[in-house]
C-alpha cells in the first residue's frame, strides 16, 4: 500500500503574530525603515516546516473579514483584543507576495477566520485519504485532531511539537501525555 500523502495547513495570521513578538524587543528593520520582524518570523516558520518535514502538499490559510457566523451569535466576539499592531498589517501584503512567487496557495474566504478554513479542508482531506498537519500554536485546534489529523505545533526555543490522536485508546496525546476528549 502506498504511504499516505500529507498536507501541511499553515495558520497564517497564528504564525505572523508569533513571529512578529518574537523579535519584539529587537526588531527587524530594513535599510528603508520598515519592520520586517513579522515577514521574517512567518517565513523562517514556512521554510522551516518545509525543510523538516518535506510535505507533499502544502497551503497557508488566512483570515478575511473575520467570522460572521460568530459574530453574529456575539457580538463581543473578539472585542478585547487589542488593534493589530501596524507592522502586521503592513507586513501582510508583502507575506502574500513571497508565497505568490513560492508557488503556495493561499487559501481565504471571504467572513471566515483561517481556523474555519484549516478545519473544513482538513476534514476534506481526511476523507481523501490524507494525513493533515495544522501548523499552529492555537490550542483550540486540538478539537480537530483525529487519526489522519495531527497539529504540528511550533514550540519555545525551536522545533515543532505533534499532538496526534492515540489509536489504540480513545484519548488525545498532549506532549507525552493523556487527555480525555470531550469532541
């Protein structure tokens, strides 16, 4: 039988913020001024799941007008949280253009977040046949983890973590250890 294909999903906006703050006390800044941290973080991420893992198929999945449906159901949905820092916004534009010119698709829609996306072209995937690595250091997306989806987590320090489902007893692994799933 042959091995199965994998699909790596980047969380893009997950993996931008992270990469952004971990330059935050000492930014990356161009000879013309502008903030490159978040556009240097993100894709050392990509090109590092790239090298290490070798998927067979590969999309970064971003947000668009944030999650109507949420939104809808409350209104407060997302009202702390602070504005998103400017040299985010303006690294965003540049990120889409080093993945144009990689040739990796950008996966988007319109009043989704990426979380919705990841978790519908994973369960999609799944049913093809694929095992799926979400790229994210969002916890929430444990609820998707099943036996062909994995989350492939960036860890402090360097390196990825696999949080995965456990065949042989119904449970999620956690880093080594057990946690009963409610989903």
């Amino acid at each position: 039988m042959a091995e199965q294909k994998r699909l790596f999903l980047l969380d893009a906006y997950a993996l931008i913020f992270r990469g952004y703050y971990a330059f935050i006390k000492n930014p990356r800044i161009n000879s013309k001024g502008l903030d490159t941290s978040a556009i240097l973080g993100f894709t050392n991420s990509l090109l590092d799941v790239i090298k290490r893992e070798r998927p067979d198929h590969l999309a970064v999945c971003f947000d668009k007008g944030g999650s109507v449906a949420r939104n809808e159901m409350f209104p407060e949905y997302k009202a702390n949280r602070d504005e998103t820092p400017e040299a985010i916004r303006i690294a965003v534009p540049y990120i889409h253009e080093i993945l144009k010119a990689m040739h990796i698709p950008i996966m988007v829609k319109e009043g989704f977040e990426a979380d919705d996306v990841i978790g519908t072209l994973a369960k999609k995937a799944e049913k093809e046949g694929y095992k799926t690595f979400m790229v994210t250091p969002d916890k929430d997306f444990a609820q998707l983890v099943s036996e062909n989806i994995f989350m492939y987590r960036p860890v402090f320090g360097g390196g990825y973590e696999t949080w995965g489902y456990r065949k042989y007893k119904p449970n999620l692994k956690w880093n080594g250890r057990s946690r009963s799933s409610t989903t």
